[in-house]
C-alpha cells in the first residue's frame, strides 16, 4: 500500500530533469537478487549507498559507458547538485510528512532525496565512497543447536536489572555519574545529557571489567579552512557551520556564523579579517577574528565557492554561471566582473592587484592581468571539473580536479602542463606556500606533498580513508586539510599527520567496549544499538525508553552477562550516537572499520525491542539479501527456538528496513541484521515524550534481550573450559640454556580443541612482564589419540643461578591435557595437575621432532598489553628472517629480528613503553612466507 502511494507521490513531486552539465549522474542499479554489486567489480565511480533492493552509484560519462559495456542494468539521471549527502527516508503509511522538494528515487517504504527530514522520522544519510568488493560467506564450525553451556548465559538476564538500568537511562530515576548524582532527561545528540549517558554507560561498561573507549566523529563535511599562524585557523562546512581554534587545532570552537547556508569557501588576512561565502550568495564578514559576523550583501542568490583576498580591503568571490564578484572596500560593496564563461566556478586565486585566475566546470580556467576589469580563457587541456587554483607568482600555478587531473604553469597559464600523481582519485584543493613547497588533497584520505616545487611529488599516510576538500599551510611546515568530518594537522611539511576531530566543539561520542577473543582475536562480532533519542521537544525532555534505550540496555546487559566468560571470537559491544541525524554514528565506525581492514564477522543491531501492543511476541529479523547477513538471522532465529524463548521470530530478506544501524555496515558488505519490534504494531509513542517506562512491555523486552546475549554469544563461539592448577616449583635452571616446554594431549576423537595454557616464571626469563613463557592460544586440530607438542623458551645468560618457582595454569577444550618433568634437567620432586598431568623441560639438542613443519607468526601475548609484549614465531625452514612493527600510518615503528635463522620457534619481546597507546601491526617475513597481525597498545 505505501509502495503504491508513494509511485503516485513521485509522479507529483519529482522534477523534471534540469539541462546542466552531464559529468555527474545518480546511478540506480537494480539490486533485487542481492548478487548485482558481484558484476560491479572494478566500477570506476563511487557509491552513494545501498537499500536492500537498490545500489546508488554517481559518475560521469565514463562510468555510464563503463556499465553500458557489461551490460548492466541501470537507470541514470544528471545530478547538479553540490552536495556530499543524499538522504534516504523511511516513511510510516499513517504518518506520511510533507513533502514539497524533488524526489530523486524511492523503493518499497522509503524515499531518496537530497535533504534531511525536518521531522522527528526515521533516515539515513548517505554519503560518497568507494563501492567495496569484497564479501564474506559465513561459516559454522559448530552445528546450531541447544547447548547448556549458552543456556546458562541466556538464563543470566534477569528483568529486574533490565528494568533498573533501563530507569535510569531515560530519566525516571537519578543515576551517579562521575561520583554525582544526575539525571538524564534527554539523549538527542548534540545535548549536554547525551554526553551525561555517553559517561554513564561508558562507566557501567568499565565497572564490569572492560577497557571502554570513547569514538569521537563529527558529522559535518568540512569544506575549506584558512589559517594565519599555527595555532590560529579557521574551516567552514557544508553544513553551515564555522568553527576556530586558537591553539592549533587542539580544540576548535563554533563561531556565530549566523546562517544556515551551507559554506563552501574562507579566506582571512591577517589575525582578525574573515571572510566566509556559501549558498545562495552569503557573504559573511568577521572583523574580530571570528567572534562575531555580519552578512554582507553579494547581489546575487548564486552559490559561492571560492574567496580571495589580497588585503584587508580587495578581493573576489568565484561562483556560479562564470560569476566572479569584486570589491575594493572589505565588502561593504561587491560589484560582478564580466567573464567569458557561463560554467561554475569553484576557486579562485589573486597574487597582487592585478594577477588572478579562476577555475571550474569543463576544464574552465580564466585569467585577469587587470584585475578583473577584463577576463580570458586559457586551455587547460581537460574537460574534467577543476576544484583549485593556486599560484605563488605571476608565473607559477597549479590547478587540479576530478580524475585526478593536476596541472602546472610557468607562465602565467599560457601553457598548461599535465602532471601524473599516479592516482585517478578526485583532486579537491592544492595550495604552495612558497615556489618549493606544495600539498595536494582529495579523495580516500590521500595527501601528495613536494619539496622540489612539484619536480617530484609523494604520497604521504594521512590515518584516514576520509574524503579531503581543503588544504592551508601557514608555512613550509605547518598545514591543516579538512574534509568528510575530519580535520588534521601537520607540523612537519606533510610527512605525518594528527586527526584533530576529536577536539571539534560538537564532536559526538559512540562508546566502544571491547572483549578480546582467546582463539581468533581478529574475527569480530558487533553486538550494538544506538543510544541517542529524540522526540516533539527533544533539546527539553526525550526518554527514549524504546527508542532506543531498549537496545541499548540489551548492549551493556550483554555486557554484564559475558564479563567473566571467555570467547573464541572478539566481542564488541557498540552504543552509537547520532543515529536520529541519519546513522552518523555508526556509519563513522564502519567506514573507519573498513578503511582498517577490521574482520567484522557479524554484526547483531538491537533497535526497540520492548513494545508488544498485540502481545503477539511477533520479533522482525531485517537481514537485507545478503547470504552472510541471513546466516545473522538465523543464528537468532535458532536462538530463539532453540532455548524455547517466548518470540515469534520472523526472518525478513526482501524488502528489509535499512532504517537502523545495521545499515552502515551493509555499504562495506559487512554481514548485519536488525532486530526490533513488529513493524505492523509499532510503538504509538515512537519519537515522543510519551515514550517511557510505563508504556513498555517487560516481558517481551526480557525474552529479546536474552534473545539477543544467546545470539551474540552462539556466534562469538565460548571457549569450552577444562581449569588446569597446579604446585609452585623451584627448578634450578642453567643460564644461557634453550628449553622445550612438552605437552601431551590426549584427545580420543579427535578434532578442535581451544584454549589457553599459561606457563609462568622468573621475569628474568626470557619473556614479558607477565612472567609468561607459553600461550597456546588459537584452536588446534588434533588427530585421535595422543598427540606431543613442543613449545620454547630460554632462560638467558642475564638470569641469576639458583631457585626460582614456576607455575602451569590455563585451560583446553575437550581433552586431557598432560605436561612431564624431566628430572634430569630440572632438580626437584615430580609433581602433577589434577591426577594425570606432569611436566617437563626438553633440552634444544633433544628429539629432532620438535621443529616445526609450517611457518608461523602466532597473536602476541598479553593483548592488549601495556608496556611490553611476546610475539612467537615458528621457520619451518632456514633462510633470512625480519619481524617488523608498524603504525596505522604505514611507518615502520622498530625491527625486532633481522638475521638468518635455523628451522626454529622462537619468540622476542618489545617494549613499547616509550610508544603512545593504539594500535600497531606486527610483521613477519622469512624466504616466501609472510604474515601481518595486529596489536593493541593501552597505557
């Protein structure tokens, strides 16, 4: 029925297509049988975003050629529009919104548009980025069915706590924050209380044990930033706002800009003159650095890209259909110069009074030598769209554009030359402080530098998969680009660079906790909701009880539940922030996620889970059409049977809501599934005040939280506990001497056995802090029978002789496990575990069986850790080996081994004690063989 209204709503409201420029389209692919985006490996364009029937893509000619070619089905409309987002609503058939603005598509109970609701309804943002590939097929290594062990779990949710936590978080009753006591009275995002429940929930996550950090983004495209010295800089964004930092970028304060336009260009001279321009013809002009701004009068309700100012008192504006605007009075008076273009003009540049150039559309470059009384073309060899213009003299200029078009003058743009970065990635802006020194920035966080006035150029590690839009340096050294909700700052000519979002005033906070997993601490599953709210009056009073303080509850109960509980897998628990402004949250996480290479196995979205008007205990499992994000479903769906809880699941796959969080993850093909309350019963007090603790469902709520905690733990697979305790020892070892540590597994049937054993000492042994010798700490396969394996350690020249006590401890999954003395090596009496296990040390020179047969790098040990850690390796064979770290810049931090190496296991600690916390990678090459893991730093 919506379906159908909303066919006849397009044939009233969508607008002719405007005859503009054909170098950017809307693409709509047909995604239907979910097997579509397969065919569009190696597309040349960009995504805007996915629906569980559609594929939006965006190009030019070359990509509607290149689609063409394959024979792919698709529809194609030119899209004019400026804009980094475009908004997908999802609308209720009994409460429809007004809708007076073209529609650019709609599918089955939504609508795409290139603006936000005004309304308190549920969308998504979506926004530019590369079309991933790449898929993930689930699979189980363990049948789904009823297990006593995830039973025992999902009987730990207990309605009282639910219920209690869930008081405080919409605000029925005080919650102790920070020691005080405090009531939340509202989670809309951007409000003082949302940050008052991002602190609550990240202390009631850290109260059960759990490293808990906060994920700061800002939802806002930055468009440009001017600076004046390295702590004073200003950026403007598209979204209308204009922020300052006086401290270099440490923090940065919102100005009172005053409109609600979007900005795209900014410009200052000196300390205190700011000029800012925009949509529909703002001027806006600071005489005090920012602090205050009137509107000055452009004459025109054009956009306005690009400023310049050569003084306090010249400069122009570049903007739509060739217009450039001067004035000669600081803009108390702008006047429009004739050019010879009708195409946008996106920047433009001045080098003296007289000197200047402008960019835009179809290769457009034009060129003053009088000030602009009169204008010029000049050939720029392209047809592509140029974003840029900088020249550091009347000869020397670069501008760039799409595809990745750059090209340089050295005479005053009588001539143009190609210049090849090697990447065909959109350029957005360049800027040389001096004729040596140059940056250039564009699409996925890529950043080119030269020292040699662009003889040579090199691409430099910006941290970031973020889009960048503009570029300033103060100086040779210092700089800032901003772009796709970032900023960043160097201080050493381009060659590293600091994310500087975190400091931005309004900067949103998801609350990330995370339980690393004992067997595959790489492979993730997600278990998340989102945590903001809203409502008629949501700056005042928006309890969120469903919405979604039932999700988020389900979160951290999960939480509670498995903080003592070990898992093969790691388990994150995720409360996003910004999900009512179109899933900024989440979608911030999971292009981050993507950009890390981040194994996301799975991820479980929890979004109002406590109304039940019919008592029917229908459950939606929205799983899109996705094989991987189905196989999501039916874990819940299992679950659900499996432990006889009181839901009626329903497993939804064509025409499934993209209205939630789980959303952002499908546009990376991250498997993701929602679950929520019965869309045909929905809760009356969505979106209201009136959504709170006495018009919930307790009931149902419990079942969908347990619901949820068997889900998420089935997938995160616990490790199967069998406790090994043991006597302390005091072996005499010898200095110097290499060891093998001998365990005998018994395991009848063979198969998978996981688990942890621990084996620690003397911390003059060679090992970490923690004193431990031996983890085995991934899953084995083990044939029937016995099997013996060998681990090593060295006690080193440094260890003082004498007696020093060791101890056994840890555990593995299905099978005995035995560890033997040799007392001939070690002086002491024989001693077990439980009543079969003993132990023993194995001299290097022992059975030639101990070598390995594969070459290995094993997951350090502890991880995280604080100051030091172990990594392990085993060469099946001799050659040259290196072990290297490096940084999420690429930039090798230290080389712990590089010699050749003998068929061996081996191990070596760093210390990272002088490193700042985050995460690192770890690299092992030895002949042919390579290997990369990851670990995480925490001080």
């Amino acid at each position: 029925m919506l379906t159908r209204f909303l066919a006849l709503l397009i044939t009233l409201t969508v607008l002719s297509p405007m005859a503009v420029a054909d170098d950017n389209f809307l693409v709509v692919v047909d995604n239907q049988s979910g097997e579509v985006q397969k065919t569009l490996t190696g597309f040349p364009g960009r995504c805007w975003g996915k629906t569980a029937d559609k594929i939006y893509l965006a190009g030019g000619d070359e990509e509607i050629s290149w689609l063409r070619a394959r024979h792919i089905d698709f529809d194609a409309v030119r899209f004019d529009d400026e804009t980094s987002f475009l908004y997908l609503w999802y609308l209720d058939k009994d409460r429809l919104p007004v809708i007076d603005f073209e529609i650019l598509d709609y599918g089955p109970g939504y609508i795409l548009t290139s603006v936000p609701p005004k309304e308190a309804i549920p969308f998504r943002r979506l926004s530019l980025r590369p079309l991933p590939f790449t898929t993930r097929d689930l699979s189980f290594d363990r049948i789904l069915e009823f297990d006593p062990y995830i039973d025992s779990l999902i009987n730990e949710v207990s309605q009282d706590t639910l219920i209690d936590f869930l008081s405080g978080l919409s605000g029925e009753t005080p919650v102790v924050v920070n020691g005080q006591l405090d009531t939340i009275r509202t989670r809309y995002s951007g409000e003082p209380d949302n940050f008052l429940a991002a602190e609550y929930l990240k202390e009631k996550l850290e109260n059960y044990g759990y490293v808990v950090e906060y994920h700061q983004f800002f939802g806002g495209g930055m468009r440009h930033t001017a600076a004046y010295d390295e702590n004073l800089a200003w950026v403007v964004s598209e979204g209308s706002q204009a922020f300052r930092t006086t401290d270099g970028g440490a923090t940065w304060q919102m100005m009172p800009d005053n409109t609600s336009s979007s900005l795209w260009g900014v410009t200052n001279v000196g300390p205190d003159s700011v000029w800012i321009v925009g949509n529909n013809g703002v001027i806006l002009f600071s005489s005090d650095g920012g602090d205050s701004f009137v509107q000055q009068n452009s004459g025109t309700g054009y956009f306005l890209f690009g400023v310049c100012f050569i003084n306090s008192a010249e400069g122009w504006v570049a903007g739509d259909a060739g217009r450039i605007l001067h004035t000669s009075n600081s803009g108390q008076n702008w006047s429009t110069q004739t050019t010879p273009t009708g195409s946008r003009l996106y920047d433009v540049c001045f080098v003296d009074a007289q000197y200047g150039w402008a960019v835009g559309r179809s290769g457009t470059i034009i060129h003053t030598d009088n000030g602009g009384a009169s204008w010029v073309s000049q050939t720029s060899n392209t047809s592509e769209r140029l974003y840029s213009v900088d020249f550091v003299d009347r000869e020397n200029g670069w501008a760039v554009g799409w595809d990745g078009v750059v090209r340089h003058t050295t005479d005053g743009g009588t001539t143009w030359q190609t210049v090849n970065l090697g990447s065909y990635n959109y350029k957005y802006h360049v800027d040389f402080p001096d004729l040596m020194h140059g940056c250039i920035v564009g699409w996925d966080g890529e950043i080119f530098v030269t020292t040699d006035g662009g003889t040579t150029w090199q691409q430099k590690p910006s941290g970031t998969s973020k889009d960048f839009y503009g570029i300033e340096f103060v100086d040779s050294l210092t700089g800032f680009a901003v772009g796709g909700g970032i900023i960043e700052r160097t201080t050493d000519g381009g060659e590293t660079w600091v994310n500087q979002t975190g400091g931005i005033e309004g900067a949103w906070r998801n609350v990330i906790a995370t339980k690393t997993g004992a067997v595959h601490p790489d492979q993730e599953v997600i278990i998340c909701g989102h945590f903001d709210d809203t409502s008629e009056q949501p700056e005042v009073r928006a309890p969120g009880a469903d919405d979604n303080g039932s999700g988020s509850v389900a979160v951290v109960d999960a939480a509670r539940i498995f903080a003592g509980v070990d898992f093969e897998r790691t388990v994150k628990f995720c409360l996003w922030n910004g999900e009512e402004q179109g899933l900024l949250g989440s979608a911030a996480y999971a292009e981050e996620a993507y950009a890390r290479g981040d194994d996301i196995l799975g991820v479980f979205n929890f979004d109002m889970i406590a109304w039940d008007g019919n008592h029917d205990g229908d459950a939606d499992l929205h799983c899109g059409l996705m094989s991987s994000s189905i196989a999501l479903g039916e874990i819940l769906e299992g679950v659900i049977t499996d432990y006889g809880l009181d839901l009626d699941p329903e497993l939804i796959t064509s025409g499934s809501s993209g209205a939630s969080d789980h959303a952002s993850f499908w546009d990376y093909n991250y498997p993701a599934m929602l679950g929520i309350e019965d869309f045909d019963d929905f809760n009356p007090y969505y979106h209201t005040t009136g959504d709170n603790l006495s018009n919930i469902m307790p009931d149902y709520f419990t079942e969908f939280v347990k619901a949820a905690v068997g889900a998420a733990a089935t997938f995160a697979v616990p490790t199967a506990e069998v406790m090994m305790t043991c006597e302390n020892l005091t072996p005499s070892f010898c200095r110097g001497t290499n060891f093998y540590f001998k365990l005998i597994v018994n395991n009848p049937t063979g198969g998978n056995v996981s688990g942890v054993l621990t084996f620690t000492g003397y911390a003059g042994y060679d090992c970490n802090a923690g004193n431990e010798l031996v983890t085995v700490s991934r899953s084995k396969t083990y044939a029937p029978g016995t099997t013996q394996q060998y681990y090593f350690f060295r006690a080193p020249n440094a260890a003082q002789p004498g007696q020093y006590s060791a101890s056994v401890s840890g555990s593995l999954g299905n099978a005995d496990v035995y560890c033997c003395m040799n007392t001939d090596i070690i002086q002491c009496q024989p001693w077990r575990i439980g009543d079969n296990t003993e132990w023993e040390l194995v001299q290097v020179d022992r059975p030639e069986a101990i070598l390995p047969t594969v070459t290995e790098l094993y997951q350090n040990h502890p991880n995280p850790f604080n100051t030091s850690t172990t990594v392990s390796y085993q060469l099946a064979t001799a050659g040259q080996v290196t072990l290297e770290v490096y940084n999420l810049l690429g930039q090798r931090v230290t080389t712990l081994v590089n010699e050749k190496q003998q068929a061996r296991y081996g191990s070596v600690v760093w210390d990272a004690s002088e490193l700042s916390s985050g995460l690192y990678f770890y690299k092992l090459t030895a002949g042919n063989s390579s290997e990369v893991k990851r670990m995480t730093l925490l001080k």
